[in-house]
C-alpha cells in the first residue's frame, strides 16, 4: 500500500466545484493583484483569528519577515527563536535585519522554554519569535510575561498552528492572536493550504498593520508615492479566491486530524512518544511526531515505512544552531540537548483529514512489529 505524507488531489475532489468556481470569477474579472477577494479574505481571516486585522503576503517567510519589521525590528537586533523549526523562522529573522539567538526547546510540548528565553535576554534583544511547532501552542502566558517586563515584541510563527487554540490568562484564544502579531503560511502542505505560495500577518496593532500593508507594497502608502523601502509581497487574488473557499471547510478538517491522532495514539502508545495535547490548548496536527527511545529505532520504524510505500519524514534532521548557515553564530553540538533529540529521535507520520482507517492500521502495524521486535 502507498501513502502520502498529504494527500492534496482528494482534499481538492471534494470540494472541486466550489474552488473552480471561485477561480473562474476571479479569471472573469481578470483582478489579479489586491483584488477584492484578497480584501475579503483578509476580513475573514482576522475575524477567525479575532483579530483586528489581517494582511495578506506572498508567503509564510514573508509574513514573519514583514511582521517584525513593522515591528520595528532593524539592523543588530536580537530576536529569540527555537532551534527546533523550519529554517524560514530564522531565516526570516536575518531578512528583518535581525539576528536570531537560539533557546532550547521543552522536551513534552517541542516548543521553546520559557525558562531558556530569559536566560538568552541581552540589551540587545528586541522580540520573541515563538513557532507552534507541529501545531502545538507554545507558553504564550509565560512568553507574553517576560515579554512585557523586558519590554519585547512577540511575533507568533503560526506556519503549522491554524486553528490551534490556547487558553491565555483563562481565556480560549485563537494562536496568532496573543502576541503583537501572528504569521501564517499557506504552503499546500499546510493545515490551510493553497494552490501555490501565499501568507498572512493578523495583528491588533493599527501601527503594526499599517506598516505590513506599506512594506508588502513597495513601501508605498498611497500608489507611487513610496515612503519607506519595502517589497513586492501580495497574497494573489486567485489565492485568496482558494482560500475563502477552504477557510469555510477548515474547523472540519480539524476534527478530523484530530481523530487521525486519536487513532494513531491509542495504536501506538506503547511503543513511542505519542505528542501530547496540554489541558491549556486545542492542538491543529499539521504534523503528528512520534518519539522513539533512541536514534536507532527511530532509524529503523523510517526504513520500514518507507520500504513498504508509507512516507515519513523527521522534522527536523539538523537542527538551526547546527545548520551551516549559521556556523558564525558560534553554537555547537551539545548547546541545546532537547532539539538535539527531537532531531535524532522523532519521526513524523502522514498526517492528512482524510486519512482513513485502512492506512492507519497499515502504518501502526509497521511501526508496532518494527519496534517490539527490536526488543527481543
Ligand atoms: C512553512 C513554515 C514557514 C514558512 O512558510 P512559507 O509559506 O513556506 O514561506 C515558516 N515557519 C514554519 C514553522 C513553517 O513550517
């Protein structure tokens, strides 16, 4: 049997004469760029998201880049980060001008400790850049706390958490929405997807959200009247036509990743680390990340699932502190343990709303006779 990380042609079949028909208007009124159903995706986003506003970008990178510059982020500034993300994280934070500083990550929810932020604060910090790794919230409480006393920014990377939900000072809240800006992707393989690249910025923040609105386009308030330098970063109108579509279909598909993970778990719960869903939060699944008890099982589960067609895949292999772009930035092996592991000993199983019973069986029968005949 085969199976996709993300099954993006079914999720697509289910809902094909809607999307077409949206695509078609916007191919009718030829609107391609900032068209009006960019503006009405964005009203739509920000009122998900119960924020004030919302602007649409040309990708996930852009979004966190554009986010802390209207910040106020600018040349020499610190900004705070896990080593456990995709690169476009700190990557993003070298685009704003910034430098990233990495704290280690807590090893139950994989996301960036409170604990080690405040122990990386210098005079030249700026902001935190939290990242809901695999869609679990990171401690927005905590993170907004030190935050505040330390009179820093906090941009979420909510790439992976659409949806996810967190109970902030005893309020359900929506990621995105607690700090002073939130950043989204809408890459295929994300919980809300498009059919190409595309991003957006939520803020509350009127300061913040005029500024994203000028630096996405060229720095111009009004057209051709430039005041700052800025980029060519628009969410396209025929995206954004995608996107209103699916954003009406994205709490469904929610469930049902969460049912995928409930499934997963009660197979495999004795045989590795299944992710955990704290009491203070909603997890979205973008991915679902197993740990093993060492490298070398979790080695061996990646062969047999890719040797009988199920793909895999270990978010992340080398983690930031240890990428090769950042060898001048002076970390080595050993300075952050709990990434090092997740990044030797996790792997990632398809994770999509319509994976079904028969796959599943077929992907945890593989996992539970790999792991429990290496114990013999
Ligand atoms: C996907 C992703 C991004 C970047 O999004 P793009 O739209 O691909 O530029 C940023 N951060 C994280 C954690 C991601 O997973």
């Amino acid at each position: 049997m085969k199976v996709p990380l993300v099954d993006l042609k079914i999720n697509y079949i289910n809902i094909k004469d809607e999307i077409d028909a949206s695509i078609k208007k916007v191919l009718d009124n030829t609107n391609f760029i900032l068209g009006a159903e960019v503006k009405q995706f964005e009203e739509e986003f920000a009122g998900y998201c119960g924020s004030k506003y919302a602007v649409g970008v040309a990708n996930g990178t852009d979004a966190i880049k554009i986010a802390l510059m209207a910040s106020g982020i600018k040349k020499g500034d610190e900004v705070i980060t896990t080593p456990l993300t995709f690169i476009a994280s700190a990557e993003a934070i070298v685009q704003s001008g910034g430098t990233p500083v990495f704290a280690d990550i807590e090893l139950d929810t994989y996301n960036i400790s409170p604990q080690q932020i405040e122990r990386k604060i210098t005079e030249k910090t700026k902001a935190i850049l939290p990242v809901h790794l695999y869609g679990h919230p990171a401690k927005m409480d905590e993170i907004m706390k030190i935050a505040l006393s330390n009179k820093l920014k906090v941009i979420e990377d909510c790439a992976q958490s659409f949806t996810a939900r967190y109970k902030f000072s005893g309020e359900w809240k929506v990621t995105g929405n607690i700090g002073d800006a939130g950043c989204f992707s809408f890459f295929p393989a994300k919980n809300l997807g498009c059919f190409g690249d595309g991003g957006i910025i939520t803020t509350s923040d009127k300061k913040i959200y005029e500024n994203a609105l000028m630096l996405r386009n060229h720095g111009q308030r009004d057209k051709y009247f430039t005041e700052t330098s800025g980029f060519n970063s628009r969410l396209d109108t025929l995206q954004a036509a995608i996107l209103l579509v699916k954003l009406k279909y994205i709490n469904k598909w929610t469930e049902m990743r969460n049912m995928v993970a409930k499934k997963y778990g009660d197979a495999l719960k004795d045989v590795a680390v299944i992710p955990t869903s704290a009491k203070w939060c909603a997890h979205s699944f973008n991915y679902y990340t197993l740990r093993f008890k060492d490298k070398g099982t979790r080695d061996l589960v990646q062969k047999n699932l890719l040797e009988n067609g199920v793909a895999c895949q270990i978010y992340y292999p080398v983690a930031l502190h240890l990428q090769k772009v950042y060898s001048h930035l002076g970390y080595k092996k050993g300075d952050f343990p709990n990434a090092e592991k997740v990044q030797d000993e996790t792997l990632s199983l398809p994770m999509y709303p319509e994976l079904d019973d028969e796959k599943i069986e077929y992907i945890t029968g593989i996992i539970k006779k790999t792991v429990e005949a290496g114990k013999l």
